[in-house]
C-alpha cells in the first residue's frame, strides 16, 4: 500500500495521525532505529527522517536504514535541501517553502532533486510548507518571511495557493523546537478553507497542545523535539499519540 494510502486510512480510522521526526545529525543510526522502534510501540504511524540542514549521505542512509530494520512503519523524508534523499525511504515530502524568498527553497531544490527520487522509486507527497512565527532555524535558513502568528489570512491564503496547485499537504510548520506551537485559530482557519491533508508541527511537547490542534483541524501531528528530551520516551510518546487519536475533530 502507498504510504499516502496509509496515512489517509490511519486519519479516517482516529481521526487523525501522528508522524515522529528523528533528525539523522542528532544521534547515530542505530540510536535511530531504537527511537523508530520505541515510537512504533507507542502507536505513531510514520517515521519522519531529517530536519537538519545537514542531513544527507551515508548518515542518512544508515540511519532509514536502521529505522527500517526496526520498525515496519513508513518512512517519509522531510528533506532540508536536494541532498536530504535516501534510496532505502520509502516517500518523501516533495515539498516547496512557498513563503521562502529565495527561489532555491521554492522549486530550486526540487528541480534537482525530482530526478533523483524518480530513479530511486521513492513516492513523492506533494505538499506546500509554510513556516510561521517564530520560525526557528528553518525559518532563517529557508529565508522565510514568517507568517505572523496573528496573520491567520495570510496562512489561509498560502494554503489555498498549495491546494490550487495540487498539492496534497500543507504543512504549518513553527520551527523544531519552537516556544510556541502554530496557533490553533490559524490550524481551524486552514482547515475551514482547505481539504488537503493539513500537517502540524514544531514546538508541540504537550498531550494537550496535540489534542487542541488536532480539534481545530489538524490531520496529522509532528513531535521531534520532545521524543529527544523526555526522559521516558515511550511513555512520553504514548500520550501524545494517544491524545492525537482520542482528540476527534469539533465539527
Ligand atoms: C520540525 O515540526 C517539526 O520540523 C517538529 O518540531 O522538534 O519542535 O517537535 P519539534
């Protein structure tokens, strides 16, 4: 089954999804795997790989690699530039900055890299990327101009752009680590004016912060940071999935 497939069945089945981010520069491979492994046994539906600005390689081999011999999930690129694909993943964001200013993070990286995951079979999801206040480190290394967390029409007018195109996906990214998730009357507006599969990410450490965006809207919620940090990752991973898929959408 196509991996879109799959996070489309997991979305009706709970109402929503969760997808764990492992940022390859952060720990070795099979570190990596035992993270997957850990995140699998708590219920998350994919493996996200990437997020650094330098994850590319041998590294980033070995780490799909790892996660793949671990866990039976799907394992989608979240890549930061061309470089950031693996022959061993099995999908891949194909996505565009659209508020980057710079024409690399627009179509630029995805010209040179269209190539490459056609040769490697690797499924591509078509989504829109939009970062928002604060933005963190891809914010600046994307060039972005943020969508300011008050702005909920400029983020509504972004995510209709990406649906207008075909894209499937629209992320609404914070930036890893984030102090502050992306608001959730931004999440409800998107959702209102969109039907793609609305992602949500960065800053999001809390089984509460999860369920409150997943009810206004949210298809399928991203943690990385807080897998990293939490003492008990397992536990720590359980609760937040276990609140993504328990949260329904207010309809
Ligand atoms: C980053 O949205 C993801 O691209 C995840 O963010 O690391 O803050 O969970 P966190």
């Amino acid at each position: 089954m196509k991996v879109e497939e799959r996070l489309r069945q997991a979305i009706t089945l709970n109402g929503a999804a969760h997808l764990t981010l492992i940022d390859p520069e952060k720990q070795p491979p099979d570190q990596a795997g035992e993270i997957a492994s850990d995140a699998a046994a708590a219920g998350t539906d994919g493996i996200m790989v990437g997020g650094s600005t330098r994850a590319s390689g041998k590294l980033l081999d070995d780490t799909v690699i790892s996660i793949k011999r671990a866990t039976k999930l799907p394992v989608i690129l979240f890549p930061a530039n061309d470089a950031g694909i693996s022959r061993y993943a099995d999908a891949i964001f194909f996505m565009s900055m659209l508020n980057s200013r710079d024409i690399y993070y627009l179509i630029g990286a995805q010209r040179l890299g269209a190539a490459i995951v056609k040769k490697f079979g690797i499924e591509p999801l078509p989504m829109g990327y939009l970062v928002v206040e604060p933005g963190g480190t891809v914010g600046r290394v994307g060039k972005a101009d943020l969508i300011p967390r008050d702005n909920v029409e400029l983020a509504v007018s972004y995510a209709l752009a990406a649906q207008y195109f075909g894209m499937r996906l629209v992320y609404l990214e914070a930036g890893s680590g984030a102090d502050r998730p992306v608001p959730v009357e931004m999440v409800k507006a998107v959702r209102e004016a969109t039907s793609v599969i609305l992602i949500v990410g960065g800053g999001i450490r809390t089984a509460e912060a999860a369920a409150e965006r997943v009810k206004a809207g949210a298809d399928i919620i991203v943690t990385g940071t807080v897998v990293e940090q939490a003492n008990d990752r397992r536990k720590k991973i359980e609760e937040i999935v276990q609140a993504v898929k328990t949260a329904r959408r207010n309809r």
